[in-house]
C-alpha cells in the first residue's frame, strides 16, 4: 500500500478593510519575494534606488482575489528611477499579458493586476499609474499593489481596487500594512540590514489601518501551483575604490589646467586683487606708475609727431638756387 505524503496545505493571509466589500489573499511567501524584489532595486543605488513593478498572477475564488505568483515587469528607466514605462517597456508588458495560461508555472492563473514601489513617494496611485492601470488592468476585479520601501523602518504596502461604480481611491490605499521578512537574511559586511519591527509569529503581517482596522485572516486551501523563488544577485563590492581618489583629484587638475591659459592666469589676478586688500603705501606707487605711463605715453605720441613732420618736409622738392 502506498504511504501518501502528509503535504501541509498552504496558509493565506488575508487583506479586507473592514466595511468593504472587498478580500485580497495570499500566501506570505509570494509576498516575501515581493519585499525583496522591491528592497533590492531599493538598494542598488542612492536617494531611492529604483523603482520596479511586476504583474501579479492568481484566481479569483467566490469573489474574492487570490495572489499565487508575479513576474517582473521590465523598466528600461528611460525616464529616470521612477517606474515609468517606455514604448519598449510596454511592449514588453504587453507581451506577458498575453501568456496562455496552460504554460509553465502559470497554468491555469488569470492576471489579477500588478504591483510597483514608490521610493520618493508614499503608497498612491499617481496619474501615471491610474493610466497604466486602466489601460492593461481595465477588468473591474484586477487589483494594484504599492510597496513604499525604506532604510529606517520595515516596508509598508497598501492595495488598490475599483469600487462597485468603477472608481478608485488613488490618494491614499483604505488599508496599510507592514510586510515584515519571513527568515532574517545573514548580513553580509557592510549590509545594513532592513529594519525590523519585534513580531510574535514569523508569518503574521501586522496591518495598521487607514482609517479602518483589518480584518487578518489564516486559510487553509488546496494547493497553490509551485513558484519557484526569483533570488537577486547581490551587487559587486569592493570595486570603487577608486572613485575617492578621482574626487580628491580632479579639482586639483582642473584648476591647474585653467590657470595654464595665459587670459585666465590674467583674469584670475585682477579677481584677487579685488579681492584682497591693498595697502595705501602700494595704491599710491600704483598712481605713481600709472602716471608715469601717462607722461610716456605723451611723450612717444610728441615724438611721433615730430618724426612724420621731418619726414614730411624732407620729401618736399628744393627749389633752385638762384
């Protein structure tokens, strides 16, 4: 007789406003990977890295939406660090809506909408993000997520979806909560790690509320299609060393380099003696000279003269001795 495996279902955390006829599930490890892909673009580079989305996939289950995997959404950031996408961004985008879902780890997954970070901004929809949304998310299930990463505190997140009429409230997400790292990563030197707040269960998100509590629920249901983990390759360190020593440099030589050029040299002496103080005894000996250039000057302009007047009489004709 053969022995059945004994598979624990998976667990799913619930997002639902209270007062609102609406229910978000997922499972915290699908969540998890979200976190680090936002927290690692975060990261790559200063005052707020990068901002990235993805398209989240799942089902929907007696009206009620469920989160099951994401892929990425590639951003050239042809714009800057904001998820801003190109012509070939959304092509792309476009593409991956377009999956039939009988392939891979997909199979049988609708498109229940997307997620982005706002690095500079807080958890809302902007009019960029209403645009896309409603033009590759349009079904009036299809749901958005925000994630708002930071260095000094977990990060938070907040969904968005339309009300029965149609509309969203872009301002502000109804429901903010914190998504917390499931296993503390091992810091590497010269990581800082993501701040974590204390939590009493490893996989319980914490919900605060905006403007109303939530109501957190743990399911078990039949089991969700395998997703394999997206694991980031930590960026390369160690190879900057550089970069003081040509910004220790590089003032240095390009002042140099100025000074060489005879008109700045000149310009940048008159500036200084501007500049700096001068002493009565050297302004005086400075009329002085002046002065005496004056007289030479008059004197080469009278002798001149003199010369163009001998000149001139020398080139008359003599007249004839009578």
């Amino acid at each position: 007789m053969a022995t059945i495996p004994n598979t624990p279902l998976p667990t799913y955390e619930s997002w639902q406003p209270e007062g609102r006829n609406v229910r978000i599930e997922y499972t915290p490890e699908v969540m998890d990977e979200i976190r680090m892909h936002v927290v690692t673009w975060f990261r790559k580079m200063g005052r707020g890295g990068l901002e990235v989305g993805g398209v989240l996939f799942g089902l929907r289950v007696q009206g009620r939406v469920r989160i099951l995997a994401w892929r990425p959404i590639e951003c050239e950031h042809a714009r800057g660090p904001g998820f801003l996408l190109s012509p070939a961004d959304e092509s792309k985008l476009a593409a991956t809506l377009a999956h039939e879902p009988g392939q891979g780890d997909l199979k049988g997954l609708d498109v229940v909408g997307w997620f982005h970070s706002h690095t500079r901004s807080g958890i809302h929809l902007s009019q960029e993000d209403l645009d896309l949304h409603n033009l590759y998310f349009p079904q009036d299930w299809q749901i958005a997520l925000v994630l708002h990463p930071s260095n000094a505190a977990p990060t938070r997140a907040g969904f968005f979806y339309r009300e029965p009429g149609g509309a969203i409230q872009a301002a502000q997400s109804v429901l903010e909560f914190e998504l917390k790292p499931l296993k503390p990563a091992k810091p590497r030197p010269g990581d800082a790690a993501e701040p974590q707040a204390p939590q009493e269960a490893p996989a319980a998100n914490t919900s605060t509320p905006a403007g109303a509590p939530a109501t957190v629920a743990a399911t078990e249901e039949s089991p969700a299609p395998a997703v394999e983990p997206i694991r980031e390759a930590p960026p390369a360190r160690g190879t900057n060393w550089w970069k003081p020593v040509v910004a220790f440099f590089a003032p240095i030589v390009l002042v140099a380099g100025l000074l060489a050029v005879p008109e700045i040299r000149e310009n940048a002496a008159r500036g200084l003696t501007a500049i700096l103080p001068v002493p009565p005894a050297v302004e005086q000996l400075q009329r002085d000279v002046r002065s005496l250039n004056e007289q030479l000057r008059l004197e080469r302009d009278r002798t001149t003269r003199l010369e163009e007047e001998i000149r001139r009489l020398a080139e008359q004709p003599t007249a004839p001795a009578k």
